[in-house]
C-alpha cells in the first residue's frame, strides 16, 4: 500500500512539473503567463503614442470644436482663363490644399439690354432706383469694361435681347441699347464647398485676384 502511495506522489510531482514547465501546452495544458505577452502583440503602433500637456490638450480641444461647427459653401465667378490662371496662383499661395476647386463648364453667349456707363457709382445707384420705381429689375453689370453699368435684362442671343428692348421702349426706356457682354465659351467657377471661420479669415488674402467678382452662397 505504501509503495502505491509513494508511486502515486512520483507521478503526482511529474504531471506537476511538466505542466509548470509548459510541456503539456500542446495538449492544451499550461499555467496562465502572469505578464501576458500576447497583449503587448494587440498594440498598433505603441510607439505612436504621445503625453499631450495641457496646452497642446487645449489646442486639440479647439481644433475639434472648429472641426464641428457649421460650415458653408461659397462660390465666385464666372472667370475668363487669363483671370482664373491668376486666381489659381493666389489660391495656392494662400488656402489650404482641397480647400478649393476650380471648375470649368462651357457657357453660351451673352447678350444683355445695357444702360451705361455712368460717369459715377452715385449716378448709377439714383438709376437704378429709378428703375425699380418703374418695375424695370436691374443689376449692376459684371464685365469691367462696362462698369459702370446696368443690365435690364440678359439673352443667349441678339435678336432675343433686341425683341426684349422694343417691348421697353413704351415703358420709357429710351437710353438702353443691346451690347454683348461675353462670346460664347468656357468659364471658370470658383468653388469652397467647406468653409469655416477660420478659412474666411484668410478669403481677403485672395481678394486682389478675383476679377471684381465676390462670393456669394453655393446654388
């Protein structure tokens, strides 16, 4: 009977410390590793992380905060390529790369019924409001050459802004004439699909190469 003891603890022990030593790990036996490694094999990048002080925690705070506050789409134009190979540069210089796209569409002519060009900004205002008294809706006209000017109206084609005149003349519109205000052709838009507080600070930064042109909500 003592032998069946002693013989017992003898394989006791030895299960023991094979199993302490990881030899019955294959079979799917084995003590816990306390410092488990295999979560050190779970981190991405550990050498990535960084202590932020409480300064750099504050900038990171604002930063989000301006991430997630409300944001609008503006968009100028159109421009001729000479004023939009300007505008690109300025862009570049001055905004955020993505922060802006230039697109380019095929716009037909333009012939508008014109009256100008006064010889002051004032003359210009008193015509227009004289107009409006009339029901004629007029727009200060959008090409340099003509400014300053007012459109009483706008047409794809001469014979169009010509017919639009004659109906006019009894309202008393003696002085407007049909000019074309731009061939046909390719225009350049102008567009900031995200805009931010702080990218609108930086918009006057450009304002020099925007042809007179000046932004306005996306449509």
């Amino acid at each position: 009977m003592l032998r069946l003891i002693v013989l017992v603890l003898l394989l006791a022990n030895g299960v023991y410390f094979a199993w302490s030593h990881d030899y019955l790990k294959m079979y799917g036996f084995g003590p816990v590793a306390p410092n488990e490694p295999h979560r050190m094999e779970q981190q991405i990048k550990p050498e990535m992380i960084q202590l932020l002080s409480a300064g750099d925690l504050k900038k990171a705070e604002a930063q989000v905060q301006a991430d997630l506050a409300p944001k609008e789409c503006l968009q100028a134009g159109p421009f001729d390529d000479e004023q939009a190979a300007s505008l690109r540069k300025a862009l570049d210089a001055a905004l955020p790369s993505g922060s802006w796209q230039i697109e380019s569409v095929k716009e037909p002519a333009r012939w508008i019924v014109y009256m100008g060009k006064y010889a002051s900004a004032d003359l210009q205002a008193k015509k227009r409001a004289e107009l409006a008294g009339m029901g004629i809706k007029a727009e200060a006209v959008g090409t340099s050459e003509l400014q300053p000017g007012l459109v009483l109206a706008a047409f794809e084609s001469e014979a169009a802004a010509k017919a639009e005149l004659a109906k006019m003349a009894p309202k008393g519109i003696r002085t407007a004439k049909v000019v074309q205000e731009r061939e046909a052709g390719t225009a350049h838009q102008l567009k900031l699909p995200s805009v931010s507080e702080a990218l609108k600070a930086k918009l006057q930064d450009i304002k020099p190469s925007m042809a007179g042109h000046s932004f306005k909500a996306c449509s």
